[in-house]
C-alpha cells in the first residue's frame, strides 16, 4: 500500500489527505448504496434494461471522478456510479434516468447507463469497448482549436475492451497528437465471463503503454489511497501538458457483468485472494485505523446516504414516463430539447 505518511509531510498535507479520503469514501459509499437499490428494482421488474454496478471498483472510479475539475472532460463506464457522483452527477440524476423520468437529464429516452451531459464535459456512455476514447480524443482536438487549454479528458474501460480497434487506434491518434488523455484500465480479471488470461499475453496490460509511447501506470485497484494517488498524478501530468496517461488497475469485480449474471464462472480462490478485497471495506477500515473516522460515524454515513438514495427513488417513481404518442423525437441537441443542456 501507498503511504501518503512516509516522510513525516506538512501538517496541512496529512490533512488535506484526510480531507480527500473522507470525501472519497463517502462517494464510493453513496455510489454502492445506489448501485444496490437499482439491483434490487431490478430483480422487483421495476427498472427496464440492464443493470450493471460498480461492486469492487468504487475505489478506481471515485478517483477519476474526483481527480477531475470543472471544464474536464469524463465518459464513464458502465460501472462508475462512484466517479459519476464524484464528478457531479446527483443521484436524483441517476434515479430518473433509471427509471425513465420525463424530467431526467435524457427526458426517459435511452438505455439507464447512456446519461450525461455533454456541454458540461459528462459524456453519456455510446459503449464499453472503447468506443468512447476516440469521443474524448475529438472533444479534446475541439478545444485544442478553439485555443482553450488546461483541459484533461479521462475515460475508462475493462480490459477486454483493449482487445478491440477502438481501443488502438484512439489511443495511438491521442499519442501521436499529445492529448491530454487519462485512459483508465480496471483489469477486474473477466471480460463478461472470459478470464484475462484468455484476453492478453504480455504479462501486464501497462506494458502495451511503451509500445504506444505514452506514460503508464499501475496500481492496487482495492486500495484508495493508491487509486488516489496515482490516478490524481496521471490527471496532473496530462495537464501539464506530458501527453496521454494509461492508468491499469488490478481488481476484481465482485459481482455479476449485470444482475442478470451470477457470475458463477469466478474461481472462489481468485475471490479469496488479494485482488478479491472490497475496496469499500478496505477503505472503511483504513479510516478507523487513522483515526479519521469512529465506526458509529461509518455507520451514520452508511443511514445518511440510505435515506437520500430512499428519497430521490422516491420522487422518481412518482414522475411520468415520456408519452411516446406526444413526444416529438427529435435529437437532444435540438431546440426542442435544448433547455437539457442549460
């Protein structure tokens, strides 16, 4: 584990860690509780489509979402309800898009992980399978045009998507143009049910970074302190204008590929193992052994962001659906709908 400690930092450095882990922690927390209520609609018959949730890799997202600032640029992943909260999603956002609110951020028109908003730099989610670097990669061109710098785009994918052509050929067009790009890689051991080593033959998928000529880092997907560490200093190179960053994270994803997967297919020695840890738990723990945190306090957090995820499901379910005989369907980006990007 990272020691942010070691070296007996400043005063203000020790607590403006302890500021970030707690804040951190608390969005992986509100990002697992709501990830849980929208399996358990699910298996009710409330919610319609897929439900995929971020069990295990909340650690990962939250510092992505967090290690971003206003004027950034992210495309989150299936799994990222942390970093989209982190990033400024509010779960009432999440609530409506899930259960297809007409006041939604997307007015209840698409699939429940296709949501964003894109003149804010949060970007809805076109795929998994890299699909969504060369948006990013385009984004950032735009602005480069346009004399706007300082701008970091971060988008993440599993590493099965690595396998395909859009991982390739976007990550070679950001290398050769220099973008500041933050490709997060959360190697959580299965692409759906295909085990890694059925993926990749090189003994870690950082190596690839070389080959591209971009920076790469690797860290404990498990640990937060790490997540946090390293992803914030790959968000800062890329700023300071070092080029593409190919952040991977070892894990495991501690749950089906959606809830309609039982995930049977896991090896209970890998789910045993290191890798298998749960990055909340770990988290919690570490806040207790710091002294951050009592656990009464753990466990009145854990109540509080029950009872907001309880209301803003709430207030959803009470809203109407679009009516698909008056609804005109136009695109988002037109004047019809163009009060969605106010």
């Amino acid at each position: 584990m990272i020691q942010m400690v070691a070296s007996r930092p400043a005063t203000g450095e020790v607590s403006s860690c302890r500021d970030a882990y707690l804040s951190a922690y608390r969005w992986m927390l509100l990002g697992r509780i709501l990830d849980e209520k929208f399996a358990s609609l699910y298996r009710a018959g409330k919610i319609h489509g897929g439900v995929f949730i971020g069990r295990g890799q909340e650690a990962l997202s939250v510092a992505i979402g967090q290690s971003l600032r206003k004027g950034d640029i992210f495309a989150p992943l299936i799994r990222d309800q942390a970093g989209r909260l982190a990033f400024g999603e509010s779960v009432l956002e999440a609530a409506r898009t899930y259960l297809g609110s007409v006041l939604g951020p997307m007015r209840g028109r698409d699939g429940n992980v296709h949501r964003g908003r894109p003149k804010e730099g949060y970007l809805p989610m076109i795929s998994h399978l890299g699909a969504m670097i060369p948006v990013v990669n385009g984004m950032l061109l735009a602005r480069r045009f346009k004399g706007i710098a300082g701008t970091v785009g971060a988008t993440c994918l599993g590493e099965g998507g690595t396998s395909t052509g859009a991982f390739h050929e976007a990550l070679n067009q950001a290398a050769v143009e220099k973008l500041p790009l933050v490709l997060i890689i959360a190697n959580n051991q299965f692409a759906y049910s295909t085990p890694s080593s059925r993926q990749f033959a090189c003994r870690s998928l950082v190596d690839r970074a070389a080959g591209y000529g971009v920076e790469g880092h690797s860290l404990d997907g498990t640990d937060l302190t790490a997540c946090l560490k390293v992803v914030g200093e790959a968000v800062a190179n890329a700023r300071d204008g070092r080029g593409p960053q190919l952040v991977v994270a070892r894990l495991l994803r501690l749950c089906g590929h959606g809830e309609h997967d039982d995930a049977g297919y896991v090896d209970t020695k890998l789910k045993q193992s290191p890798v298998g840890r749960d990055c909340l738990k770990v988290a919690g723990e570490y806040l207790v052994r710091q002294n951050w945190a009592e656990r009464e306090t753990l466990v009145a957090w854990r109540n509080e962001a029950t009872q907001k995820v309880e209301e803003a499901i709430a207030k959803a379910q009470r809203e109407p659906a679009p009516d698909p005989y008056t609804e005109n369907w136009c695109a988002l980006a037109s004047k019809h709908l163009s009060e969605v990007y106010e």
